[in-house]
C-alpha cells in the first residue's frame, strides 16, 4: 500500500524533475517510480546471481522505500536502507518511512546517510543493493568502497547505473552520444532545448572501463570478485520481444528496438553494441570473497 501522501511527495519531487528535463507528466513520472511491479523485475535480475529470500539486505539510496517494502514483505529480506535527507535532498527520506509505517513495518529500518558514509558495522549484509543511485553521488568510487565495507565475505553487490557510452540519457529520455567527458552532456542537452542544469550534477565518468577501473581499486583493500557488468542480461533482453520497465521509455524507444529486433538476426547487434561498451544499464555486480 502506498499513501496518498507518498504519492503527493513523488509527484513533487521526481514528478517535476520529470516533467522539467523529460517532458513526463508528473503523474506519470511519479506512479512509474513507485511502480511495485518494477521492485519485483529488480528481484528477478538481482535473483541471477543471488536469491532474495530471508537474506539481510541493504538498499544504498533507497528512495521512497518501495523496493525494500516489498522485498520484506514478499521475500522475507532482513531489510535496510539508507536515504539522504535535510537540505537539498527533497522528502523521500521521511515520505519512505511514511511508507513503512503504513505496511507495518518498522520505519527505524530507514536511515538518514549518505553512500559515502554508511552507519553500519563492517560485513553486516549479505546484500548491498542500489539502482540508479551512483550516478548522483559526491564521489561514486568512495560509495561503493563503504559497501564492500558493509559486505559479509560471500555476499553479493549489486548495483544498478546507467552507461554513458551508451546511446541513450535516461534521465532527459534522449538519444545521446557516448559521453567522453563531463561537459558533453550539458551540451548536447541543451542542443534539444533542455535544460542542462541537472545534466552538470551527473556523474558521466560511469562506464564499463569505470566499473573496471573501480572494482580493481577495491580490490587493494578488499577480496572482490567482479561476476558481471550486466552484458549478459542487455544481450538475453535484446534477443528477446523487449519489454521496459516503465511506459515512458517503451513510448520514446519502441519504434528504435523494433527496428534493431528485426535486423538482430543471431542477436549480432547486441554483441556489436556489447564490444563497443554502449550497452544500458550497467548491472555491476561482484562478489566479497574470504580472507
């Protein structure tokens, strides 16, 4: 169940974000975010590489709590998360424990933090997840430092981001060029009569290359496993009748995918668009090792 409150917040906040960068509707914007039918596609993918079911999870920026209600309810996580609030944060912190307090859960689960300084003991999860999170952080690389840190030797991170040497924004709903360096995207943004004002705040550096660049630096202070970038699951989808996680992005993409399904014969497109590091979204995912 969500509150009326809940959704009044999201439609404050994502839903005129939404409607100044993407041209959706706020209310649209706002039921996609909340959307408990996108919580449960989340748990299948992260289910890949490590099942949900009565695990200890914590969720890095986790909204308006909508992923991590459910996954209590439906899979019995021992769940956490963490969501920035106060000034320049908006009102998901306090909105998702609203949330809580209306499923019968506890809203004390839901903490006030910043990735960058998470308030948990070392190796307290068995899961560490987050989507579309990093990009939007003071210094992505230290985030997710804190949660190999938070991490039980065995246990899975996962998160999801977006790529930007992919040819698609998911933030403005745009086509775009791979981004190569920070300034770009204000640019050609603003090229498409938008405002870049919020483009300036990404965090365009995230890549595959990143990614790798990433998980080699952790792994001189912590035992990490690289599993996957989420190449795997972009080559299976392409392969496959696609489907979106939200109504928006099938209206701006349906025509683009249907043309690439038809010329896909033997998914060679997808294995192409996988070479040239242009797949979205990135899913990276690793594994603490003991020792």
């Amino acid at each position: 169940m969500i509150p009326d409150s809940v959704r009044a917040a999201a439609r404050e906040s994502i839903g005129e974000l939404s409607e100044s960068i993407a041209k959706t509707p706020p209310n649209t914007a706002a039921d996609e975010h909340l959307d408990v039918a996108k919580s449960l596609k989340r748990a299948q993918i992260l289910g890949r590489y490590q099942p949900l079911a009565n695990k200890k999870l914590l969720e890095i920026g986790s909204g308006f709590g909508t992923n991590l209600a459910m996954w209590i309810k439906s899979y019995q996580v021992d769940g956490y998360g963490t969501e920035p609030d106060g000034l320049g944060f908006g009102n998901s912190c306090a909105s998702s424990r609203e949330l809580f307090i209306a499923n019968g859960l506890d809203p004390q689960r839901i903490f006030s933090a910043k990735g960058e300084n998470l308030p948990f003991e070392d190796a307290s999860f068995q899961i560490v997840y987050s989507a579309n999170m990093l990009e939007h952080t003071d210094n992505p690389l230290k985030v997710l430092e804190e949660a190999v840190r938070v991490l039980c030797p065995g246990g899975i991170l996962h998160f999801e981001m977006p790529n930007f040497l992919s040819y698609f924004e998911g933030h403005y709903m745009v086509p775009q060029p791979p981004i190569l360096w920070r300034s770009l995207l204000p640019q050609w943004v603003r090229l498409l009569g938008r405002n870049p004002s919020f483009a300036r705040t990404l965090r365009t550096e995230i890549n595959p290359a990143w990614c790798r660049r990433a998980v080699r630096q952790l792994s001189k202070k912590y035992p990490v496993k690289l599993i996957s970038l989420g190449d795997d699951i972009f080559l299976d989808r392409l392969a496959q009748p696609f489907r979106f996680d939200t109504e928006t992005t099938a209206r701006k993409l349906h025509t683009a995918i249907a043309v690439v399904q038809r010329l896909n014969a033997g998914n060679w497109m997808g294995h192409m668009i996988v070479a040239a590091q242009g797949y979205y979204p990135i899913y990276l995912t690793l594994r603490r090792e003991p020792g």
